[in-house]
C-alpha cells in the first residue's frame, strides 16, 4: 500500500496545539513508511474562515518543518466535484431529495427533545415520490443510509468501533443552495486525494461512521482510520485558556524552539520505551500508530519547557544569536559580543526569551541600569579596587586564559578570594549578581567596552 496522510485543518484562527501534534503525526508516519503528506484546508465556512487563519496555519506548518509535500488543497475550490459525486449517489438509489420546509425540521427537533430523543431526521422523503414536492422548495440531497446492521470501524488505535445504523440519520450531503456538507466533502476529498491513512483527533470519531456509510454507497475503498485521544490539561479538563498557551505561534513567540516543541508533541500520547529526547531523524525512524495511546494526553508546561532547554543548549550558536538579536534588536558591534559569549549564555536559558534577557547588557551602552543588588556590591571601597583592577586588564591579553590569571593574581595581590573581586566586577559590567563566567563576559565585551563599564562605575576614566 503507498502511505499518503493528510493534515485538514480548518482557517478559523490560529494553528492549535492539538492540530500541530495531529499534523505532525501524519508527516510522521508518512515519512517511516515513505509515503506522501499533504494538506487540505477545509474552507467552505465562508462566515469563519480568513485569509490570515489560513497564512497562520501555512506560517506555523513551516515553522514547525511540517510543510506539505504538495501545494495545499482548498477544500471550497472543489465544490461542482462534491455536488458531482451527490448527483451520482442519486443516479444509484443511494440518495434521494429531501424537501423538508426549515419549520418542518424544526419541529422535528422539537418533538425529539419532547420525547428526549436524540434529534434525527425521520426519513419522510425517503420513499416519497417526488412529484409530491412543495412549490418553491429547493431540495437538498440525503444519504439513504442503511437502517439495519451495524458500522464497524477497525480503528489502528481504538481498535474495533461500532454502531447501530439505527442510531444514523439520513445526513444531508448536499444543501438546498448546493453548499456540500462537511461529512460528504470530506470523503470525496479524501477519495480524490488518494488518502490511505486518516490520522486525526477522537473527537471525529463519530463522524467516522457516517462517512464510511458514503464511501460503501459509493463502492470506494475507505482508507484507514486512526482516531488520537485529544490533549487535556493538568487537571484533566480540555485544554484550555487557563493551563496557558494553546496556539503555534503563542509558544513560538514564548521562545520555544520547534525542534523542542515537535519533540514533546510527539512524546505526548505516543512512546517508545525511555526515549525523550528524540531528532526528527530518530523520530521518522521510529513512529508508528502502534504507539499511540488510548488515553488522552495531558499538557505539562514545566516539562515542555525542560526539553526546550536541552534543544537550546544543543542549537547552533549562530541561529541563536539571529533570534536574540532579533528580539533585542541589537547592532552588528552588540551581535559580535553576544555570539562570543553565547556557549555560556546557552547554558543557563530554558526559552529563547530568557535567553534574550540575559543577553540583554551586551546591547547597552554604559552607564548600566543597576539591579539593587548588583548596587549594593558597588561601595566606594570596590569602585576604587575596580579603577585599579581596571589598569591591570589593560595590560593583558583579552583571552579567558589570560584574563582568569590576571584576576586571581589581582586578588591574590590583595590578599582578597577570587569571589570577593569578580563579584563586583560582574555588577559592573552586566548590572547583575548572575551571569556566565566572568572571564567569558570579559571575552565578549572585549577590552575598549570592558573598560568603559568600569570607569562608568570608577566614576572617572581608567587611565
């Protein structure tokens, strides 16, 4: 069998994080049995869709590096074929024209919710002939489903799921003003597209069983389905507002990095052993829909946030810099500093925007902005030791080597540890009481910058 998936999200805001891992778990499985991924936008609600959703949904695909293998399908181009198909189910007996006035089906849901049933149609123009139809009503299109036996899906992750065909209305399939409807449109595309594999939330499962009942009417071979237990919170609950970010682009713009928010996606109702930290290459290499679930998922934060760190810290340190810089908006002479330092920088951050913010005194120009207790170190008794320290790191080379031994010779000379010297010099420099090592931040600031931060805190030029 040739694997092809689809990912077929509608535009009506932003890229989910459900729907990303849903995305990601058809390219997945498409790449490990080397098949072929595609995308579908599913556009035909004209009153909820926007051009901005669909670019999100595009943008965040790419961001993720789950860009489709072919240009997207718009699902509201394909219309005259879904009315084709409809008219063809016609033509077979497997559908028929309803005429059912709005207030007639109305007062259908209204006598079921009387009688607490479940609101269906009651098949009324199944068998009715059409000569009987109402002036000036325009019919829509039914499935005539079958009223006995069952539909039976053999689901690849909720394994065999069944229905009573009693429990099935005749759907519509095509609207009075030739709109198709979501259940019929979805097969004909799926149908036309070659899908062989329908990886998508359980939440569709219930519509599963209607759209099997189009493919049999229509003699299609179905493709496989495979149902994925949706991602709760904490708590349980659906996902929500509440336990924090929900869409693509809130993680990313919270400084997540994609390769880190794909890895724990993919760990996320899916397993294999103890592996945590995987690549994409080890991923393709290894997922499978038998390692899928039945449980729903639930969303830790704190976890997420820990693997974003491990994938900092193994990024390239150019990347890195580009995306600081970015967000700090810094200049060429601030990019060079932050590049230097940024295997130190690196170590220390969880998010990119952390990493920014740390980053963040290698971009200003001096006198800093003190934190209190970077202040506190900076008596009158440490400014002067810091004029002298001063007049010492002009005379040496600026190296970590050589500037971690002109620092402790200086505080040995002082008859001072070396803590009670680099304290107070990383205040001056950085404005904090935190930061990576001190003959790194040296480093990166290079001699003529080092320099002036100090005579900034000395309160006159080191000469």
């Amino acid at each position: 069998m040739t694997v092809r998936t689809r990912f077929a999200p509608s535009p009506t805001g932003t890229l989910h994080i459900g729907s990303a891992r849903t995305a990601l778990f058809n390219y997945l499985f498409s790449r490990h049995h080397g098949g072929t991924y595609l995308l579908r936008i599913e556009d035909t609600d004209r009153a909820r869709n926007t051009e901005q959703a669909v670019q999100a949904i595009i943008d965040g695909l790419e961001w993720l590096g789950l860009s489709p293998d072919e240009p997207p399908v718009f699902q509201s181009t394909r219309e005259a074929r879904h009315a084709e198909v409809a008219r063809e189910m016609l033509a077979r007996g497997q559908a028929y024209r309803c005429y059912c006035t709005p207030e007639e089906l109305a007062e259908m849901r209204r006598r079921a919710e009387a009688e607490g049933r479940p609101p269906r149609y009651d098949g009324r123009w199944r068998d009715r002939d059409p000569k009987e139809a109402p002036t000036g009503v325009t019919p829509a299109i039914r499935l005539k489903a079958p009223r006995d036996g069952e539909t039976v899906i053999e689901d690849l992750v909720q394994g065999t799921v069944r229905v009573a065909n009693a429990e099935l209305d005749d759907m519509i399939i095509l609207r009075g003003n030739g709109a198709p409807t979501y259940q019929h449109a979805v097969v004909v595309d799926d149908h036309d597209m070659g899908i062989s594999h329908v990886i998508r939330g359980d939440d569709h499962l219930t519509n599963a069983f209607r759209q099997m009942q189009i493919y049999r009417a229509m003699d299609w071979e179905p493709p496989r389905f495979a149902h994925i237990p949706l991602i709760h919170g904490a708590d349980g609950a659906k996902l929500s507002k509440r336990h924090g970010a929900q869409s693509v682009v809130e993680f990313r713009e919270m400084g997540f990095l994609p390769e880190a928010l794909c890895n724990y996606l993919l760990r996320l109702g899916w397993g294999h052993g103890d592996a945590e930290v995987l690549s994409r290459e080890e991923a393709i290499r290894l997922f499978d829909l038998d390692g899928v679930g039945r449980a729903a998922a639930r969303m830790d934060y704190a976890k997420l946030t820990h693997l974003n760190a491990v994938w900092l810290r193994r990024a390239d340190d150019e990347r890195l810099t580009r995306e600081v810089v970015q967000r700090l908006g810094a200049s060429a002479e601030a990019a060079g500093r932050i590049q230097t330092l940024m295997p130190a920088l690196k170590e220390r951050a969880r998010t990119l925007n952390e990493l920014a913010a740390s980053a963040r005194f290698l971009t200003v120009r001096p006198p800093l902005a003190m934190e209190s207790k970077a202040e506190a170190l900076l008596t009158p008794t440490t400014r002067g030791m810091l004029a002298e320290l001063a007049r010492a790191l002009g005379k040496v080379a600026f190296a970590p080597p050589a500037l971690d031994a002109a620092l402790r010779d200086f505080a040995a000379a002082r008859g001072e540890k070396l803590g009670a010297v680099a304290q107070p010099l990383r205040a001056a420099l950085t404005g904090a009481v935190s930061s990576p090592p001190i003959d790194a931040v040296l480093t990166a600031l290079g001699r003529e910058e080092t320099l002036a931060r100090l005579a900034a805190v000395a309160g006159a030029p080191v000469t």
